[in-house]
C-alpha cells in the first residue's frame, strides 16, 4: 500500500507540474522544504559538535600538560626551604661553627629567582589560561548547538517560521564562525604560547636540547602556515584552517584599497612623465614662431600658408 510519505520519498526524475497556486500540490513544498531544513540544521550541528568534542579531547590533554610544566616552573621563583634545612644540617655536620647565626645568614633571605624564569612563568600561564577558555567556550557551544536544535510545541507552521528563525539568527551571529574558527584559533594561539615557553625553558638547561626543539617547532610553523597561504592562494585547496580563513578575509577587504592604490600609481606616474616632457616638446620659442600665434580668423588664407611655410623652414632648421 502507497502511503502520501512514500510517493514523496521516490527520486525525482522529472520536471514537477507547478501548480496554478500556491498550496494545491498536494504539500510536496512542504515535505521538501521541511527535509531540506532538516538536513541543513543536521549537517550544521553534527559537524560543529564533532569539531567541539575533538577540541575539548584536545583542550584537556594539552591542560594537564601545560599544568605539569607550571608545576615545575613556579616553585623556581620562591625560595626552597629544603635549602634552609640543609644549611643548618651541614652547620651542625661541620661542629657548629657560626657561619647561620640568625635568620638573615639563611639561603632563603638572600634568594632571587633568576631573570628568565618570570616570562617563561607568564606565557606557561597565558597559554593555560587560553587552554582553560577555549574548553570553557567549546561547552558553552556545545549548550547551543543543544537550543539550536530544540523544538517547541505548536503546528507545522509554527516550527517551520521557528527553524527559520534560529537558522536566520546562526547566520547573524556568526554562529558557525565562532565556534569553527575563533575556538580553534584559540587554542591554537596557547599552543604556540607554550610552544615558545617550552623553547625559553630548555635553554635555562641546555642550549643545544633548545637548538633541537626550536628546528621541530619551527619546522611545524611554516608547514602550517605554508598550508594557509595555500589554502588563501587557491581557495579550493582542502588545507583550510583558521589562518587561511583569516588571510582570505584580509584579501578580500584588502583587495579594494590595492587597486586603488596601482591607479594612484599609475595616475603619479603619467602626470609626472607629463609635466617633465612638456617643455622638450615645446622646444625654443623664436620671435618668428610667436608671431604665429596671431588669432587665425584675422588673417588672409594667404598670410596663413606663408606663415605656415615659414614655422615649417624653422623647425627642418632647427633639426
């Protein structure tokens, strides 16, 4: 038995018939409109939230990696009681002799962290902080994602002016924008943070294991963003990314004003060679040619071929 869904479901190999007016179809424009609504919002939130799952795996690795590092680095800037303990042992290892006799004679009193430590501490902690907000805004987005899809009661009509709405309102607020490019970008800026606080922090250690690292690292940035000028050359080039999104935004709002700037260029160039070519063309002026500049319509025909003739003699000598 042929339902109404199943005539709809079959593929359409024909040109339909177009009703004289709207609505006497038979609600084939509804059931289309609807399946296409569906799969748009569909496509929409499973591939943001498979975006925001994989960020969020990655967000909480890359957390408790940058945790561990703090972890190591903080305690460099206060001073070590273990120190202190260890002084006052050796103190009376050695027989008690009265190198510590107050609290002031104790390492812990004339300790100072060394000058490189602070800004290895403050982009371990940058690069954490962008770690911790990127999670942060990949669950809120997550949240959204679930509103996006919610449905409210009411008639088909109702739902379908609703789905219009929220489609309409994720375009205005660059929905997709935010959470398929800034989060991304985000958590990308901390790992370069910390890529640069892990290459500051080995050289406190050893110069070549910094030497090292810093070849890996920069090798990875200028594949990545090799990849991105790629993408932004040729926009049909499947490395995109945040940064190509980026450039290409830049170019095509850049595009305008470099134009404009080659026509001043050219528009320079041409009144220049204009003005520094005006007075060879003109050449020396003789008393004989500036009478030639007697308003023809009071002369005689005559007169203007004899003058004529005279400006042509001078010139062939002047040559």
């Amino acid at each position: 038995m042929n339902t109404t869904a199943n005539i709809f479901e079959q593929p359409i190999t024909e040109r339909p018939e177009i009703p004289a007016r709207f609505g006497e179809d038979g609600g084939k424009f509804y059931y289309y409109y609807d399946q296409l609504a569906d799969e748009l919002d569909e496509d929409l939130t499973k591939r943001l939230k498979a975006q925001l799952d994989s960020l969020l795996i990655f967000a909480g690795l890359f957390a408790g990696v940058n945790s561990a590092f703090l972890a190591l680095t903080l305690p460099m800037m206060t001073a070590d009681p273990a120190d202190d303990t260890n002084a006052l042992l050796l103190q009376l290892v050695k027989g008690g002799n009265s190198t510590i006799n107050s609290e002031g004679d104790l390492p812990s009193a004339t300790f100072s962290p060394p000058a490189a430590i602070y800004p290895i501490n403050m982009l371990f902690a940058v690069s954490l902080a962008c770690a911790l907000m990127s999670s942060f805004l990949a669950v809120l987005g997550q949240q959204w994602l679930v509103y996006y899809r919610k449905r409210s009661g009411g008639g088909a009509d109702h739902q379908r002016k609703e789905q219009l709405r929220r489609q309409l309102g994720a375009q205005r607020w660059r929905l997709e924008l935010v959470l398929d490019d800034i989060l991304p970008a985000l958590l990308q800026v901390g790992l370069a943070i910390f890529s640069i606080s892990f290459i500051l922090y080995l050289r406190t250690l050893s110069g070549s294991m910094s030497t090292v690292v810093s070849a890996i690292v920069g090798t990875a940035l200028a594949v990545s963003v090799g990849a991105a000028v790629c993408a932004t050359w040729d926009r049909m080039c499947p490395y995109q990314s945040p940064l190509s999104h980026l450039l290409c935004w830049t170019m095509d709002r850049m595009k305008p004003v470099a134009v404009a700037i080659v026509w001043l260029f050219v528009f320079v160039k041409a009144y220049l060679h204009e003005t520094l070519s005006a007075p060879a063309r003109r050449g020396v002026s003789s008393p004989q040619t500036e009478e030639l500049h007697v308003d023809h319509w009071k002369i005689s025909p005559l007169d203007r071929i004899s003058r004529a003739k005279v400006a042509r003699s001078e010139r062939g000598d002047i040559e």
